[in-house]
C-alpha cells in the first residue's frame, strides 16, 4: 500500500527533527555538560521516587508523563511544519521564489 502525501511529510520531518535534535545534543553536551547530568541524576531520583509508589499512583504518574510527551511530540511537529510553511510564505513575499 503506498504512503500518502501526509504520512510521507511526517516521515520526512519525523527524520530531520531527529537528525537536528542528535546534532544539537552532540553540542549542549559539550556546552552545557552540567545540565545533562543534572537531568540523568534528577531522572535517578524520579525512578527511586516511582519505586517508592504504590503500583496505581507510578502508573498514573507514568501515564502522566507519556501523554505529556506525546502531546509535546505533536505540538512540536506541528511548530516544524507551520515555521516552513512561513518560510516559504516569506520567501514568496520577498520573491525569493
């Protein structure tokens, strides 16, 4: 069965998105190296944290955080896709192309 425009695009920027993000952490990490390990060890305690928890309240609170980043997976896509699309809009503006 073949890929529609659509899932073609989410494929295609699914891609670039993940490329962009490895690049940019390549450099934080040798930036900022500090935040990085203070978010491994925030994470650490998270989990001692979650294991502390009664079954019920880790799994909402793991729910929780799954939906969260779900819902920030999209909304960043949705960002990508609206920044090239007035890329493109400004471009035609200054007729460029």
């Amino acid at each position: 069965m073949a890929m529609s425009q659509e899932e073609i695009l989410e494929v295609v920027i699914t891609e670039i998105t993940e490329k962009s993000l490895s690049e940019l952490r390549d450099t934080e990490r040798n930036n900022q190296p500090d935040l990085y390990h203070e978010v491994k060890e925030l994470s650490n305690k998270v989990v001692k944290i979650l294991a502390q928890m009664s079954e019920e309240d880790r799994e909402t609170i793991e729910q929780y955080f799954d939906q969260k980043d779900r819902l920030t997976s999209k909304e960043l896509k949705h960002l990508y896709l609206q920044g090239a699309k007035d890329c493109v809009a400004l471009l035609k503006y200054l007729k460029i192309i």
